[in-house]
C-alpha cells in the first residue's frame, strides 16, 4: 500500500491505488457504456429529437443537452446501484493486490463462522443500497423533469 522507505504518505498511497483503481474502472465501465450506448440510439429516434434538428439546433447541442440527459437515467440507475456492490464485491481486487478491504474482511469472517462481523457487513451493505437507491431517486428530479415528487 505504501513504500517502505517512505512510509505511509498520501502521495505514496494515492500512488499505489492507481492499479487497483484502474482494474475496477476498467472492469465495470463495459456495461455502463452498453446500457448508454442502447439508450443513446433509443433517445436519438425520439420526436422530440427530431424536432430539434428540425429547428436548427447543432447536433452538438441535441446530443448534450437533449438526448444525453434523457438517456442517462437507465445507464445512471444502474451505475448507483453497482457502488454497494462494489464496496463488498471487490475480493478478487483487494486479494490480487494485497488490499484490506471489506470484501476481505467479509470472506475471512464467514469462513471462521465469525456470525457478528457478517451480520455488521451486510447491514452496511444494506444500509448502502438503500442509500444510493434513495440518491437515485433523487437525481431522476434532475435527470428527467417530468418526474416530480410531491
């Protein structure tokens, strides 16, 4: 995690969390890029797009800020409720890299039957997917406006 003969700075654990970093970026930006790509060539054949080109309007500007905004929302659900998948799924990272991690501290646990420790992980997993499906439902105000909550 961290240089030896450095000791544990910032900039040498920032350093060192490039890698692992990368890996699940890498890992778990495939389906989000195929569920925008789908929902990008759905939106673009709406009439509301249609309309704009017809007005105009640069493809630029469709794209950004008519069709983007609007095709976002399947590929945005999905991406907030992947993050509590990804503070507990992530074992294989945190193992081939030598990170301490929940996933970790889940797996050794289950295994020496530590009951407490399992149940503590997976309240705070739950407590998380509740979280961000809440923030989910929150950005869709934002995302699409003809959703309003009363």
């Amino acid at each position: 995690m961290y240089s030896l003969s450095e000791g544990p700075t910032l900039f040498g654990i920032l350093t060192h969390l490039v890698l692992p970093t990368t890996v699940l970026g890498v890992i778990y930006a495939a389906p989000y890029i195929r569920y925008l790509r789908s929902s990008m060539l759905e939106v673009i054949r709406q009439d509301y797009i249609v309309t704009a080109r017809a007005k105009g309007l640069s493809e630029v500007k469709i794209l950004y800020q008519h069709a983007l905004k609007n095709a976002a929302i399947p590929a945005f659900t999905v991406l907030m409720l992947q993050i509590p998948h990804k503070f507990g799924g992530s074992l294989i990272i945190e193992q081939v890299f030598a990170w301490p991690g929940i996933g970790r501290l889940f797996w050794e646990h289950a295994v020496r039957h530590d009951y407490p420790v399992v149940m503590a992980i997976l309240l705070l997993v739950s407590v998380l997917v509740i979280l961000f499906n809440l923030i989910t439902d929150l950005v869709y105000v934002y995302l699409d406006p003809r959703i309003r909550y009363t």
